[in-house]
C-alpha cells in the first residue's frame, strides 16, 4: 500500500471573498476527487488557509503577487481563482493519479 501527503495552501488576505471562494473549491475538489477502490492508496490531504499579512516571508519566497493564490507541496501552483478542473488535474498530477474528470 503506498501512501501520499499532499498539502494545499489558499493564501489570502483579510476580507478577500475569492480567497474564501478558493478554500471551498479546494475542499470540494478533494471530496470529490476520491480513489478508486483497486488502487489501494492512502492519501493524506492537508488543506490550510495562509494569510498573506501573518506569513508575508513565506509567501514572498513562493512568489505570491496576489490573493488567491494556491500552492501544491510548497510549490506556487496558481496565482489566481483556478477552475475545479484545473485544480482537481493539479492534484492528480502531484499524487500521480490518472484524469477522473467529473462530467
């Protein structure tokens, strides 16, 4: 059995709508995302919100310019509101899972 830790990171700035709006969608992506039965995968998923004013070194040294961004396992992934398709192949591409687009 293989297992997986993945970390999503929404940075965001007080009073930012998208940003919450971005925290969702990640959620929702995971939950829906799921795995198929056969592969026998356990995957851990941490998704936390950063706030850019609290961790400014932090999200200066991934090359935050703007909020919502998102970061896959410290990586700048996005630097704006992806799409849950983008997202969802974002995340599959780091756990190396084949495409299982929802419809």
């Amino acid at each position: 059995m293989s297992e997986y830790d993945l970390k999503i990171e929404i940075f965001s700035a007080p009073c930012c709508n998208q940003c919450d709006k971005a925290f969702v969608l990640a959620e929702k992506v995971v939950n829906e995302l799921g795995l198929p039965p056969s592969t026998g995968q356990s995957i851990t998923i941490d998704i936390r919100k950063i706030s850019v004013v609290e961790e400014l070194d932090y999200a200066v040294a991934l090359g935050v310019l703007a909020t919502p961004s998102i970061a896959i396992n410290s990586e700048l992934v996005f630097t704006s509101m992806p799409t849950a398709k983008a997202l969802r192949l974002a995340i599959q591409s780091q756990l190396a899972l084949p495409d299982q687009e929802k419809t």
